[in-house]
C-alpha cells in the first residue's frame, strides 16, 4: 500500500537533523531516540511495544516532557492525536525544553573521558 501523497518516507534519517526541525517526537521509546529527542527539547509521545520501551515511556511522562505512553497495541488515530494534543500542552513544552538545555549542557561525555584518563 502506498503512504498518502503528502506523508514523505524515509528509510532512515539522522535524529540530530530531524529532531530540531520537529514540534513533538512520536516514537517507539528505545533509549537513544528518547535521548535524542529530549536533547533537542521536544516534547516526546512514546508508543512503545517491548522491552525498556514502556520505562523509558513513563519517564518521560514523570518528568513532564510527554504524556503516558501509548502502548503500539492500542494505538489508533484518536489516541495518538490525543496524545500529540497532551504534548503541545504549554506545561510539557516548557518542561521539555528545559530538560533539552539541561541535557545539552550536561558535559557527561567529558566527565567520563576525564576519569578514564585519570584511571
């Protein structure tokens, strides 16, 4: 079946070029999207379906950054544009980019360099 003339389908496209681009990040919850698109501050949808997908889902929603996962079993059009509704919400958008500034502030990278040279 062939996507609707206005949905554009990628095989794959670089986190760091899309997430800016983008109002709100939906996606399957696995642990380097859900950093990436936090890192860009946007608020973030998760519809997880297996493993660390369904934590990674309800830490977004505890930090505030996004509404409570939608599980992919139960996603339909209604839920998801709900859930989109949820995370353009002015509260989550703050919090969003206020944890997207923390995290890219946060010299982790270079920490970790730092005590493998000292060890």
């Amino acid at each position: 079946m062939e996507p609707a003339a206005h949905i554009h389908v990628l095989d794959a496209v670089p986190h760091d070029w899309l997430f800016p681009c983008v109002s709100a990040v939906v996606h399957h919850g696995g642990s380097g999207t859900t950093h990436e698109g936090l890192r860009w501050g946007r608020p973030t949808v998760i519809c997880p379906l297996f493993a660390d997908q369904p934590f990674f889902g309800w830490q977004v929603a505890q930090a505030g950054a996004g509404p409570a996962p939608v599980p992919q079993k139960k996603l339909n059009a209604d839920r998801l544009a709900r859930a989109l509704e949820q995370a353009h919400a002015p509260q989550i958008a703050a919090r969003a980019a206020g944890l997207g500034q923390a995290i890219r502030t946060e010299p982790g990278a270079q920490d970790v360099a730092g005590l493998i040279d000292r060890l």
